[in-house]
C-alpha cells in the first residue's frame, strides 16, 4: 500500500549535508571533546600538549611550556623536531596546514612517525583549530622559521611561509590559539590549577622531561616541573603525609614485544588503596589488561613468598587481592604502540597481550626485591596478613548487617522514614543532622518520592578505621542497609534504592564536620555512588532577608551582602535575620528553604581527579596531625562564619 506524499516533505539528497574540512567538528564539537563546558575548554589545551609529549615519548624532546596568555590564550612551546614543512604528497598542500585542517592526519596512524603515541583520538591539532577563533602555528626546523595563521574555524590567512632564519640546531613547535567563544558559550577562561595538576602528572609519568606552566594573567605566577625519578617520585608525593611502613619506593620496569611496563609502590600505615593506572600518559580509572596482570602478580608473589617463609602456616588460608592491596600506593606506566580501550568512558585498556607482559615483568622483580630485602619483605608480609584476619571479621559484620533488612526490620528500628515510591530513579534519602531537624524533615517532605533518615551525633572516620570496625558501628550499619547497595565485595550499585543521596547539615562549623565524615565514608567505601554523580549536599540559606512583602533566602554572606546593597541603593528598609538551625526551623520553613524540589538548592558532589580527592582525604581525615595543622594555617585566613 502507497500513499501520496507531500513534494515539500519529500526526503531526496538534497536533505542530506555534506559538511566540509572542519565543518564537522564546529557542527557536532562535543563528539570530539566531550563537552563545550569546562571540561572541553581545557581538553584542547591536552590535545596541542599530546602532540609534543609524543616528540618526548620518541626521544626528541625535554622541554614543553605550556602559557595562559592575558586574553586567555594558550601558547604550547616544545623544542621537538618541528612539524614537517614540505608539501604533503596526498593533500598538495604543506604538512603543517594538512596537520592542522585536515581530520585523522597526523603521526600516530602509520606508526612510522611514532612508536607510541599519546593522544586518545589523532586528531587534536584540527579539532583545536577548527574550535579556535584564531590559531597561530610557529615551527623551527632546517635553519628557518616558519609561520601560517588560521581564523573563524580553521581557515589559513594565507600558506606557510618562511618569515626568518634560525641556527640548525634549534627545533620546535609553537601553537597559539584563542577558543572561539561561539563553541565554549559557558567560559574560555582557562583555570590554572586545572593545569597545574595534570602537567604535573604528565612530568610524573615522563621522567626527564621538563613542563613549565606560566600564568601571564598574574605576575610572576610560574610551575615548573621535572621528575628524573618518574613514576617513583609520584608514589613519594602521595605518602608524603602517611607513615610508610618500609623506606624503599619499589620500582621496576621492562619492556616485551614493544610494550613497557613501569610500576612504583610503597605500602603504609592507612586501610586504604591508592592505585593509579596509565596508558600512554592517559589515565585508566578503570584499569584493564596492565592492571590486572599487575594485581595478579602482587597476590601471586606475596604468597609465595608468605609461604615459603612459614609466614603462612599449611592451615591458613592465602591472601587474597583485597588484603595485599591493604595501605598500597603503586602507579602503574603501560606504553603500547596500539592500545585498544574499552568501556564507555575508553580508560579500560583491552589488550589481551598486556596481562601476561605486566604479570611477568613485575613479578618477577618484585620477587628479587623481596628476597633481597627481608626486613621491608616482612613488614609488608605483616601488613598484609593483618588485613587478612580484619576481612575476615569484617565477612562476620556484613552478615549481621544482611539480618537487619528491609523485610524483617522495618524502618531500621524506627531510623529510616521511607517513602511511598519504589522506582529508585524518582526517590532521594535525605541523611539529616540530629532526631529534631529528622522530625521536621520528616513532616515537611514530599512522602511520595522523600526518605529522611536522622543520624545522632558524628558517625566514625573511617578514614582511621578498617572495615570491620566501620560495620561494628550504628550508624553506618543503618546506612547501608538503607542504600541496598552492600559494601566491600558485595557492593554492588546496581541495587541502589534512591537516585539522590542529600546530605543535609547545619550550615555551621559541627554541621560541616558531619558533612566531611559522611563524604569519608561515601568515598572510601561507596565510592561508585559518588563517581555516578548520586551524592549531593543540601544548602540550607544563611540568612533571611525580609522587605515589605518580600523574604529572600541567601545562602552566604556574599550573597547577602550584594542583595542588602541593591535594597540600600533604592532605600528599601530590611531586616539581617541569621538563619536558625535545621532542627529549629518549623517543617514548613524547612521544606520552603532546604526541601522542596522547586525551590531548593543541591550541590552535587563529584570527583575530578580521584590522586587529589585522595591526599584531601588523606590530609584532612587521616591519622597524621601536622599536614592537617599545616593546612588550617595556610587557610585559616579564608574562614568565616566562625563560632566563638
């Protein structure tokens, strides 16, 4: 059967877009950076870095700057071989130009120009051109110097040209670009310390080569860089303040089949991991074929080990992966001419080849460093059969926690305060501050898709504590069974109850200290939960400014200072009213300023750089007193709202 079509809605080719050059990635910018927020402002700056990391990777380069000029420019400067300035025989125009305006050309596709490469995608000099109002590309090369600009996406001004002469043995690149605010409607202000850590990171992960990051917006604001140690150097920095229980920073290296495998560790006196892997400089979150092997070869040779120096007994049962990683710092370096990722994220390395390659290579070294040094062999040995025996225990409290479910202990004793709605996607848990602001919030919330689940008093820092000891507690016990989830080996987030978890605190200085314990928490034992963006932190207003009719709500003293001068410019009279704490306020006062989805205020919590959300922890939580001195001293002049 036909029917009669409209000639106006006929689909022909004329529907269909042919976009030219770098049309595309202006069309579609979040299918090669991600995003146009922050994230992919910042991600350009990665991608013109990404090429001169790969000179250095080849062996032709130990020295990039990195600069933020005063207009929020960025200008890469590296003293690799230059850019090839002949004519490309495919495009008929000079490499330079078909490297910065033709997709996919580039180096890292034949494997000639590079053995191993860093970049995720090969495309990142077009992308950042075409994403560009204008970029300017310098290269030095034969004895001359070379220059061709482009504009409005990516156009060339004009050829390449030679503007100038240079010694022979002066070689480079150097990119300026301006992000063109049309893409990055949100901000083209590039953040410094957004840099700072990654360029750092990146001078880690490549030892010998020197990164300097100047900031032209501020005086004399300069980073340099410059690891000789790498990856070692790395492990130091992150049990800078822990309490190593062995002096040595083990680090091995070796390289089968074109693929290297580098890798640093040193355990300390904490019950948490800190264990960061990398591709070709890129992280991988979620591991892969390197990691595994490497884990494997860790459990594999602690045993042996454990086991031929009676350290085990015939009856005792073998470590196993969570007790040897027990207070373990280790980076782990993987350089492979062809990585293959996976996962939707693509920081999971597939390569099948690797998991054999980082299990011999690093097994086998860190057996010799065992056997050649017993005293540090021991003390790991011991560490790691002491978290042997806490698994154990904690096994026992996860069981009795299971007894305590949701069919047969309803409402948690009385604690939790369900909500009608089963469908996890619509419902959120309010964890609040004490049983008055539990009442309040229990009779001003929707109780439909809301939980309120009142905690009494400052749950335990399991930032000093193993897991058996954080399920000997209450309150902890009550959360978990709350979220369905387990923990430890069972957690498992697919059993989720509530989309939103809403810690909602006091805004004072308790109320914040109970806030910091239960992100501890989150983070250290349901860390899946925070990464998935489930974790939230309520706003309740600081002040309420009432004028004639009118109460305005503000949740700071800067946003209470703006809104009482725009009353004082049009002398309106108002009221400073301090806001009262959360279980003073009446339910419908809870619900109007803190509560109700239509007019409250949530701040997600996320994590951007899983090394540095660990050394916060760390150093504010942990168990050593003085960088966390250190740190309220250098800060101390930022508070306010100080109770006295």
């Amino acid at each position: 059967m036909s029917k009669k079509i409209d000639e106006s809605q006929e689909y022909n080719s004329s529907e269909i877009q042919v976009l030219e050059g770098l049309e595309a990635v202006r069309k579609r910018p979040g299918m090669y950076i991600g995003t146009t927020g922050v994230q992919g402002l910042h991600h350009l700056v990665w991608e013109i870095v990404d090429n001169s990391i790969d000179e250095a990777l080849a062996g032709f380069c130990d020295n990039i700057e990195i600069i933020i000029g005063k207009e929020n420019t960025i200008t890469v400067k590296d003293n690799g071989r230059g850019i090839p300035v002949d004519i490309h025989p495919k495009t008929g125009k000079s490499t330079v130009e078909t490297v910065y305006t033709v997709l996919h050309a580039g180096g890292k596709f034949g494997g000639g120009g590079y053995k191993v490469s860093g970049g995720l995608h090969g495309v990142g000099a077009s992308v950042v051109n075409a994403l560009s109002k204008w970029l300017e590309v310098t290269v030095y090369k034969n004895g001359g110097v070379y220059f061709q600009r482009y504009e409005n996406g990516g156009h060339p001004v004009g050829d390449l040209k030679r503007i100038g002469d240079c010694d022979q043995d002066v070689t480079g690149t150097h990119v300026t670009f301006l992000p063109d605010k049309d893409i990055f409607e949100e901000t083209t202000v590039f953040d410094y310390d957004t840099l700072k850590l990654r360029i750092r990171e990146l001078a880690f992960l490549n030892k010998g080569l020197k990164l300097t990051l100047i900031d032209e917006r501020v005086d004399d604001k300069k980073d340099e860089f410059l690891y000789n140690g790498g990856i070692s150097e790395y492990v130091g920095l992150i049990n800078e303040n822990k309490k190593p229980i062995h002096p040595t920073i083990v680090d091995v290296s070796g390289v089968d089949k074109d693929i290297s495998i580098e890798v640093a560790l040193q355990y300390n006196e904490t019950y948490n991991s800190s264990i960061y892997s990398f591709v070709n400089n890129i992280k991988t979150p979620e591991g892969g074929t390197h990691e595994d092997g490497v884990r494997l070869a860790l459990t594999r040779v602690l045993n042996k080990y454990a086991t031929n120096k009676e350290f085990l007994k015939k009856n005792d049962d073998n470590l196993l992966a969570d007790d040897v990683k027990e207070g373990l710092t280790m980076i782990i370096s993987c350089k492979h001419p062809n990585p293959q990722f996976e996962g939707q994220t693509k920081t999971k390395l597939g390569n099948i080849e690797v998991r054999a390659i980082a299990s011999q290579i690093f097994g086998e070294a860190f057996e010799r460093f065992l056997m050649e040094n017993p005293s540090e062999a021991r003390a790991i040995v011991e560490k790691c059969m002491l978290a042997s025996r806490a698994r154990i225990a904690a096994k026992k409290a996860r069981e009795m926690t299971r007894k305590s479910d949701l069919d047969t202990h309803v409402n948690f004793g009385g604690k939790l305060v369900d909500c009608q709605e089963k469908d996890p996607s619509v419902c959120e848990i309010f964890l609040v501050e004490g049983d008055s602001a539990g009442g309040s919030a229990i009779k001003g919330r929707d109780s439909m898709t809301q939980a309120i689940l009142p905690l009494k008093g400052k749950i335990l820092n399991v930032e000093k504590a193993r897991l058996d000891k954080a399920l000997s507690n209450d309150e902890i016990r009550t959360i978990i069974t709350a979220f369905g989830t387990g923990i430890g080996q069972e957690f498992d987030i697919e059993k989720l109850r509530y989309d939103k978890i809403i810690i909602m605190t006091d805004a004072d200085v308790d109320g914040d200290h109970i806030r910091v314990l239960l992100l501890t928490l989150f983070y250290r034992f349901f860390r899946p939960i925070v990464e998935a963006g489930h974790v939230y932190a309520a706003q309740p207003p600081l002040y309420c400014i009432k004028h004639g009719k009118t109460i305005k709500y503000v949740l700071d003293e800067d946003e209470k200072n703006e809104y009482i001068a725009k009353l004082q410019e049009k002398n309106t009279n108002y009221v400073l009213l301090r806001m009262k704490g959360l279980g003073e306020m009446d339910p419908e006062e809870l619900n109007e300023t803190t509560m109700d989805i239509n007019k409250r205020i949530l701040r997600r919590i996320t994590v951007d750089d899983i090394i540095e959300a660990d050394a916060a922890f760390d150093k504010l939580m942990g168990e050593e007193v003085e960088p966390r001195r250190k740190f309220i001293e250098d800060n101390a002049r930022y508070a306010t709202n100080i109770d006295i």
